[in-house]
C-alpha cells in the first residue's frame, strides 16, 4: 500500500473543518428561523455529523491506521534485531 501525502490530509481536514463549520451554522440559523426547540439542533449536528463529517475523514483514520501498523511493524522489526 503507497503512502498517504502527508499534505493531501492536511487539505482533507481542513476541508472536512470549514465543510462543518458551515453546515453548522446553515443548521443553526435554520432551526433558529424555524422557531423550534434547540433540541433540534443537536440532533440535526449529529446527523450532519454521520452522514457529511465521518465519511469526509475516512482517508484521515485510515492513514492513521497505516501509520500505526507501520510504527508497529517496525519495532517489530527493531526487536527482531537486537536478538
């Protein structure tokens, strides 16, 4: 598996922040001009949360995940060679 661009993520979780930041408040000035409990708010968060945010940072948890298997790979491999 090739590596990730270490500045490909960086875009990714900067797009993934202003994409929220943005949703949030479109929700918020909706349900503010909709005159309904706040309650709504949250639940359209999480929702907003589900369906938009976690599949936008997908390729972020999965190079983590690379990278860790990797670190772990290594020193793995480091202990290997001591012996």
């Amino acid at each position: 598996m090739n590596a990730p661009d270490p500045t490909a993520l960086r875009r990714r979780v900067l797009l993934t922040g202003l994409v929220s930041f943005g949703l949030f408040l479109v929700l918020a000035y909706l349900v503010a001009s909709a005159g309904v409990s706040d309650w709504w708010l949250l639940l359209a968060i999480a929702v907003a949360y589900v369906v938009v945010v976690r599949p936008l940072m997908r390729p972020v948890r999965d190079a983590s995940t690379l990278r860790r298997r990797l670190a772990y790979q290594a020193f793995l491999d480091s202990r290997e060679d001591e012996q």
